[in-house]
C-alpha cells in the first residue's frame, strides 16, 4: 500500500470527518460554488444512465442525488465514518434501497468488471490522494465506465495562489458566528497566520514544477510518528489531465475550474449574495457559465473538472 493511501486513510477515518464533511455547503461559500457547479453537470448528462459509481463518495453528496433520480449506486469511499454518515442521509432521503456501499481504496478497482457501470463519477479530488497512482486511478475509472465519466481533481494552477494566501479560506466563511470548529480556528489564527507569512518564489516554482504542496518525505515522517497529516495530493494542469482522459479513449472531453469567479471577490460581497436567494441562484448561475469557459477552467478554487464520453 502506497504511503498516500494509508495516511489517506488515517485522515478521512477520523470519527468527525462525515459530519465535517455533510456540512462543508453550510459552512463554506467555495463548497457551494463548487457543488453547485457539479450538481448542475451530473443532472444535465443521465439521459440513458440506470447504473453509476462514485468513487470517493464521502458522506453522499452526489450519490444521493443520483439515487434520487432513480439511478442505482455504488458508493464507494476509503471512510467508515463517511460511509456510516451517507447511509444516515440515505436512509432520512428514502434511496437507501438504490444504493451499494462499499469500503475500499480508490487505487483498486479490480472487483469491478469492464464497463460496469453507466457513469463514473469522483469528486472532490480524491484521485489527486493516489499519488503516485493519479493516472493509473483515471484510468482504472474509465475502464469501468460505459457511457460517461465525470471527475474533478486538485488543480495546480488553481492550488498556487494558496501558498501566497495563508488565510484563503477566510474569504468563503458563510457564518463567522457559527460553531464551526475550522471556522473558529480561521477567524482566530488569521492575524497570526498574516504576520508570520513570508512570500517564497522557490516554494511557489516548486510546487508549479512538481505538482506537490507538501513535502513528501516529511509528510510520510509524520505519518510514521502516529500524526494524522493531510493526505499527500497530485494537483494536476488542464493539459495534463485532459490528455491523460484521451490517452484512455475518453471523446468530447470538458474542463472547467469551479470557483474561478468566485475567488475575485471578497467576502463581504460574497456573504451578501449567499443570503439572497435570488441573487444567489443568479450567481450560481453565472459562476457556471464563467468557470466552464476554458480560459479560466485551470484557477478553479480547489478543483479541476472533466466531463467525457465513453465511445
């Protein structure tokens, strides 16, 4: 087992991390562009989808949704506690009956045949925690896949402003009065976090040249002193993924960088929109359209997303 998948493991199967992670669309306004984004993609490509599997389902966002349509699902996350809490939502949702879950690492697909399913889906960038095995993961995905394969990975255009921004996630808090624990610490640390901030070139060059925000070796240090670090990730260029899909045979490939529009503005502008509905759905709306044009699709906040056929 790579050393990305165990501390992977370790990290998501802490016991909150399905409650953290049912509640990100309520905490964090990036979470919302984001799956607003997806949620729009995945329900405009069913037409002729009976089966799918989500790989890295978390706590169900998405495999839920598509049960709700009717469609049967395997749900498949490397988390007890993020299986446990879907299968809570599931069962208050009433789709408990379409779907499958299933325990496993998204680097071994092998109990699955080929083209096993309609559609293939993996959001959140779980693919980028198999490192070193990002494109040998795609293209075990697509190889289950029969019709369609949509995912979103870590982006390395889009991860770099991270390294010059230490309190990046303060622009997208929805509630600073909430008890969200993150929430807290973000508000609390963000002075702090400024003052000790000193902007490296050569770590940002890094990072651009490897695709790599952490130090591995360090990373796996801390793994081996019984730490729980955050997951060793691969963030991908748009080229980079784009030409791994085709090498698979995927056609009529799409990109987009969910969050793209959002990131240009500022928090108070931010929290305003969220708390109007209208002017939210119009919003959403909007970040779709600019964050699907491919000018853009690289500076998605978190993630970038793809779309293709099975031909």
């Amino acid at each position: 087992m790579e050393y990305s998948t165990k501390i992977s493991e370790r990290m998501w199967n802490q016991p909150d991390k399905g409650e953290l992670e049912a509640e990100r669309e309520q905490t964090f306004i990036d979470d919302i562009v984001q799956k607003a984004h997806i949620e729009k993609e995945l329900l405009s490509s069913l037409d002729g989808i009976e089966t799918a599997f989500d790989g890295g389902a978390g706590s169900g966002r998405f495999s839920i949704l598509l049960a709700k349509h009717g469609i049967q699902v395997t749900h498949f996350d490397i988390s007890q506690p993020m299986i446990d809490k879907a299968r809570e939502i599931a069962e208050k949702e009433g789709v408990l009956d379409r779907i499958t879950f299933v325990r496993g690492e998204l680097e071994n697909l092998s109990a699955y045949e080929d083209k096993a399913f309609d559609l293939v889906v993996s959001f959140d960038a779980p693919i980028s925690y198999t490192y070193p095995d990002q494109e040998r993961t795609i293209k075990e995905l697509v190889r289950i896949s029969k019709k369609k394969i949509i995912i979103s990975v870590s982006s390395r255009l889009g991860a770099l402003p991270y390294l010059a921004n230490p309190i990046q996630k303060n622009q997208f808090i929805l509630d600073a009065n909430c008890d969200n624990s993150w929430v807290q610490w973000c508000i609390a640390s963000k002075d702090q976090m400024v003052k000790n901030f000193s902007f490296s070139k050569d770590k940002l060059l890094e990072t651009y040249e490897s695709g790599l925000l952490c130090d591995v070796e360090e990373t796996k240090k801390a793994y081996d002193n019984g730490e729980v670090p955050w997951s060793i990730s691969y963030h991908f260029m748009p080229d980079e993924l784009e030409n791994t899909l085709k090498e698979c045979g995927v056609k009529n490939i799409s990109l987009a960088g969910p969050g793209a529009f959002a990131r240009t503005l500022p928090n108070e502008i931010l929290v305003k929109i969220m708390n109007d509905p209208k002017q939210k759905e119009e919003f959403l709306d909007f970040c779709h359209m600019y964050d699907s044009n491919p000018y853009v699709c690289g500076m998605g906040k978190d993630n970038l997303f793809a779309k293709g056929e099975i031909v």
